[in-house]
C-alpha cells in the first residue's frame, strides 16, 4: 500500500499545551479525520478505519467512544429490508 504524506502548520506551543508528543498528537488527528470523514459518509467504515490505523473493531470502539453510529442506516431503509425479505 502506498501512502501520500500531508503536513498541517501550527504554533510550536500547540504541543506543549497539549503535552503531546508529536506522534501522539498525529495519531490523534488521523483518528479524528477519520471519525469526521466517516460521519459525513465520505468514506465507508472499513477505508475510515485504514485511514485511522485502527483495525475494524478498534474503530468502531472509537465510533461508539464519540457517539457515532456504526451504521448509516435509516428505519426507512430497514423496512424496506423488511419487506424485501417478506
């Protein structure tokens, strides 16, 4: 797999007042991107998951950590799940 690099500039104390360190705080930031990129349904759980370098099941904890359902599914679309199956 081929990864593409981004870099995001911030103030040098951004670190300190987070006490993070660098790799902590990047680590931090992929999650989040990928909490919100999932949210918006811009990526499917599984590639938002690779996107935070989280395996599947850790993701969906970080999901449910943050209030954010595993599923987009609305009570629309499981009825006519429903039906489809009667």
């Amino acid at each position: 797999m081929s990864f593409q690099t981004i870099s995001i500039d911030f103030p040098n104390d951004i670190l300190l007042a987070l006490n993070e360190s660098e790799n902590d705080l990047k680590e931090r930031i992929k999650i989040s991107l990928a909490i919100q990129l999932y949210k918006l349904e811009k990526l499917t759980i599984g590639k938002a998951a690779q996107l935070s370098g989280l395996s599947r099941l850790e993701f969906e904890n970080e999901l449910s950590k943050n209030k954010v359902p595993i599923s987009h599914l609305t009570e629309k679309d499981i009825l006519s799940d429903i039906e489809k199956l009667t």
